[in-house]
C-alpha cells in the first residue's frame, strides 16, 4: 500500500525534480493550499479582481505596491492608484493630487516608502509624494534620470538613505534632506561588471545586489554576480558568483538574502555563496524574458518574491516557456507559488481569476496562462469591513478569453466570516503524484482509500483520475456553447472519455472528461461530463490529456472516506486528485492499494 503522505510525518513533497515516488510524492499542484492547516490539502482562495483595464482603461500591469497614508498605493503601468480606505476590498482609483505623473513604466519603474514620503520613478523622473494623512499630497520632481533603463529604488534604514538605479549599473542616492548624489559617498558605479542591476534588497548591515548578464551574443560568461554593499563606499564590501546568467528577484530571511535565477532555481546565502534550497519544474527550458537587462517584463518581477506570515516564499510566476509556440508545461502553471524552506517543497497556491470581487458570479477558476506578471505584497491590514478582508494582494495582465486581456490588481478572496461560500463562489484545485512503479514487473491497482473531512456544501466534490502511461497534451481553441459543452476546429476525433483541463479564458481553471463528440462541416462538437458553472459563452483553450477518470464520484456530505476501485495492472501508474469546494473542505490521504499481479521471478 502506498500512503500519500507519509504517515508518520505528514509532509507533502513537489521537489520539482523527480516525478518517481518515493523521491517526492507531489509532481504538480493547482490551486493547493498546504500551510492553512499543515498536513491537510486545501484548495486556496482564489485571486480575485479588485480593479481593471475593464473599469480603468489607465490601469496597466502592477509592479509595486505600498501602503501610505493609511491607504495602499499600486504603480500600474503608466499611472499610480489608491484604494479609497486601508482595506484591500474597497476600490482603487488613479491618483489625482497636485503634479500626479502619466509618465511611470511597468518595464523600468519602481515605488517605495522613504523619509515619510512615497517615491516612485517615471522613466526620467524621481518624484515624492509628500504625507497628508489623507494621501492627497502634492508630488514633487527630485531629481532627473536616465530614460531607457531600470530605475529600482531601495530605502535602506541603517544609513536612512534613498537609492536608486540608474544607467545599467549605477547606484545613485538621497540623503534624507533630498540632496541627490550622483558621485562619492553613498554611490555605487558597477559599470565594469558585465551586465545590469535586476534587483537591491537591504538586511540590516547591507545592500545585496543582483545582476542580469548581457544576452548571450553579447557575453560569454555564465556565471551572474551578487554584490554585498556597505551603502557608503565606492566598491563592494564581496561579490559572489552564481551559476546562472540572471537575478531575477530577492528577498531577505533571517537578515540573510535568498535569490532566485533565470533557471528558476531558489538559493539561500550561506556565508561563502549561494547554494540550492528549491526549484521551479524546469528542465532545459528557460521562461520569458530571463535575460532582459531593460525591461522588468520577465517571468518573475523584481518585487514579486516575498516572504509569508507562515515563513514560507511566495512567488509570483508567469509560466509562458520562451520559444516560439507561446507553450506552458502540464505541471507549472501561472500564479502564486509557495516554497517551504523546512521541507524544501514548492507548489502551486494561487491563480488569477478574472471575476471582481464585489460578484459572486463563477466565470472562470484560475488562469493557468497569462499574459505578464507584476508585484505581489503580504498586506495584513486591519479592517472590519462587511466584504471581509484580503491579505495578499498581487499584479498581472491575464487572459479574459482565447485572445483578450485585462491588467488588474487582485486580491486573495477575502471571506466575510469563516467558511462563508458566498464571495467567491466555487473553488477548483488539484494536485498528481509522481508516477508511482511496481515493486515486480506488473502490480495490480486494486482500489484508493481516499480520507477527507465531511463535505461542506452540496456542490463540493473530489475526483480520482489516473494514468498508465504518458502522453504529449493536445492544446485546442474552443467556444463554448453552454454550461458543458463547447466546439472546436481542431479534429479531436477519438477524444471521448478524455480530460478537457481549461488553462485560459472562461471557464478556466477546471477539469472535465469527453461525454460525446459529433462533427458538422470541420466543426466539433463536444459535449462534457460536467458542468461549469457560470460558464455559457466566451472563448478559450483547453488541453487534452489521457486521464481516466475513476467512475466512484466523492460528493455526498456524509462521509469522511471512501474506497475507489481502479482495478488495472501495469508496471506503473500516476493518480491525478481533483477537488470542487467551497469552503475549507479537506483532503487528508491517499491510499494506493496494490499487490504484485506480474513477479520478477
């Protein structure tokens, strides 16, 4: 019998690296929730709308957040917004105050709090908005800059002073009478070291700096530097090297700084250098735009790695592979990551979806594509409102259909009170095993024990699936038709009793099975096993893969456990878990009953 998780310790494992069992036993998560109640599966909240390009056509991709004047303050694209109170639930609006910019870049710009002020860099400028308690404020120009590059600021509270990038590797500064210091003390010129600043991070003694090397016509060496700075001298204090050609995000942790590079590899200081903690599921691949040195239009942003409450990394991902097809890998989807640096396991947490958080209209349950990433901030904000309260709130352009887009700043579904199914509507999330062998030649999967909490709502329900054997996806275009049924131009015949897992636009987010296809004049027709909820018209694209879907359905609202029959014989097999909740439903265990059916000997 195999046991997911391990019994005796309850740790749940994707080390991204293996997809044999036992090296881990999580190959891919969607939407999985692991630190709400540790040793239980959860499906997370939702990332939810607050505002949009649909409400505000100057509402760009959000790369920075911050909160001031009792309000929270977000650089989107070209402009700055402000919610209308502290809380994440209420409106933001594009700020209007005295001398408010049109002229901020999500490619270059930056935003901070420094010496009472929010700062924020258009691609020529640095302005500060002066604190009114009412964050309405005049701006004020301080100083020029270098149109064309990444203007990163950091505010750096041992020598309380303002730094900014300019150039491809200059670090200029403002001491807290605004006097601006392009030379001298408390300047940095790395204009010598191959390539460019991605990113600046401060501990409480240094500035750790992170580079992104020239694209590889440019430049023959593969290692990336990270600079420990003193904030005031001329040179770096030490640089070390990193088998990686790019920085692409930072955080500190223990005062100590943790990266991740353009592999998509987590590294932790350890005194001499950098060394792996964690990594995302690539293999040879690379995501987009790893080594821009002009743009922070990559797959992680700057200020897109943070760290939790639970003390766990939350990353914000855009899993668009850079080739030529627009592809995405089955096991790394877009959204918000989560690593535990106890366990080393590193999954799925959160999706975007495009449904406001003022609707409980279910339209969609994640964007597994999207279009580009921004910002993402722990922000634990008192508030009693009646529409609840988010605590992570994140920046992304996704997809709204097959082709549209919308930029928007989303909130993680805020409930109103506990188990309250009423502002975000159902959920969907999934997690698959890594591919779990015989222990002869051929074993006999005879049922799974699955053990989970008593259903909380008549709509929730858990699937089973499995696979015997590995196939390449079929991605398709559909329109759909109704609640469960949608055309294709794409030929799927001898499809049926496949799964149809929806990745962008509506209804995304969420697996069914083929029923029934028929074909009229080049269009297919395919009707689904389930429904969609919300779901009758809009566009999308959908994956299809040989999953088998185990007949036993989990969805009354008595039971605590069931056994599922499979009954098939091979020299492997992959469980894949789906769950529909609404509320904090949990999955506690797998149990995979087998014997051996084909012996060595």
């Amino acid at each position: 019998m195999i046991k997911i998780p391990n019994p005796d310790n309850k740790i749940l494992l994707q080390n991204n690296r293996s997809k044999i069992y036992p090296l881990a036993n999580l190959w891919s998560t969607w939407n999985i929730d692991l630190q709400d109640n540790p040793g239980a599966i959860r499906v997370a909240n939702k990332l939810m709308l607050n505002t949009s390009t649909a409400s505000d056509a100057d509402l760009g991709c959000p790369v920075a957040f911050k909160h001031f004047d009792g309000l929270m303050w977000a650089l989107c694209g070209t402009r700055v917004f402000k919610s209308s109170a502290s809380n994440l639930v209420t409106a933001f609006t594009e700020d209007a105050s005295s001398n408010a910019q049109t002229t901020f870049s999500p490619d270059t710009g930056d935003m901070v709090v420094a010496f009472g002020d929010l700062v924020a860099t258009t691609q020529t400028d640095v302005y500060s908005k002066a604190s009114n308690g009412s964050g309405t404020g005049a701006w004020f120009d301080r100083a020029n800059l270098t149109t064309g590059h990444i203007h990163k600021l950091l505010y750096f509270k041992k020598l309380d002073t303002l730094y900014v990038t300019d150039l491809s590797a200059a670090i200029y500064s403002f001491s807290n009478d605004w006097t601006y210091s392009t030379s001298g003390d408390y300047t940095l010129d790395l204009s010598t070291v191959t390539g460019s600043i991605s990113c600046l991070e401060a501990s409480s003694e240094r500035i750790w700096i992170g580079m992104v090397n020239k694209p590889i016509t440019e430049n023959l060496n593969r290692q990336v530097s990270v600079f420990e700075w003193d904030g005031l001298s001329s040179a770096v204090s030490s640089e070390y090297k990193v088998d990686a050609e790019g920085i692409m995000a930072m955080l500190i942790d223990n005062d100590s700084p943790v990266i991740i590079d353009n592999n998509a590899i987590i590294r932790a200081f350890n005194g001499s250098g950098f060394e792996e903690i964690g990594r995302l599921p690539l293999r040879r691949e690379l995501l987009t735009n790893s080594n821009s040195t002009t743009a922070n239009n990559r797959w992680i942003h700057p200020n897109g790695f943070i760290k939790s409450k639970n003390g766990t990394y939350l990353l914000n991902i855009n899993n668009l592979v850079a080739d030529n097809g627009n592809t995405i890998l089955e096991n790394m989807p877009s959204g918000v990551w989560e690593f535990d640096p106890k366990t080393g396991s590193l999954t799925h947490k959160h999706s975007f979806s495009y449904i406001p958080i003022s609707s409980p209209s279910v339209t969609d349950y994640g964007q597994n594509r999207i279009s580009r990433i921004g910002a993402l901030t722990n922000a634990n904000i008192y508030s009693t409102s009646a529409s609840g309260r988010g605590t992570l709130i994140a920046g992304a352009t996704i997809y709204t259909n097959a082709s549209s887009t919308t930029s928007g700043i989303f909130v993680d579904a805020p409930h109103p009170t506990d188990n309250s199914t009423t502002t975000e509507g159902q959920k969907y999330g999934y997690f698959v095993t890594p591919w779990i062998h015989s222990r002869d030649i051929k074993d006999n999967w005879q049922s799974c024990v699955v053990k989970y909490r008593q259903l909380l709502d008549s709509g929730d329900k858990i699937d089973l699936k499995y696979r015997l054997t590995e196939a390449a996806p079929t991605e398709i275009s559909i329109t759909w038709v109704d609640t469960n049924t949608f055309t294709t131009s794409t030929n799927v015949s001898g499809k049926e009793d496949y799964e149809v897992e929806v990745i962008q636009g509506t209804g995304s987010g969420k697996t069914a099975h083929v029923s029934s296809i028929s074909e009229n004049a080049g269009t297919y027709t395919v009707n689904l096993d389930d429904t969609f909820t919300g779901v009758t018209t809009g566009t999308a694209k959908a994956r299809l893969q040989n999953w088998v879907k185990v007949p036993t359905l989990i969805n009354d609202q008595e039971s605590e456990s069931k056994v599922l029959s499979i009954g098939e014989s091979s020299e492997r097999i992959q469980l894949k878990c789906c769950m529909q909740f609404t509320g904090d439903d949990e999955l506690f265990e797998l149990n995979l009953i087998n014997k051996p059916q084909e012996y060595i000997n």
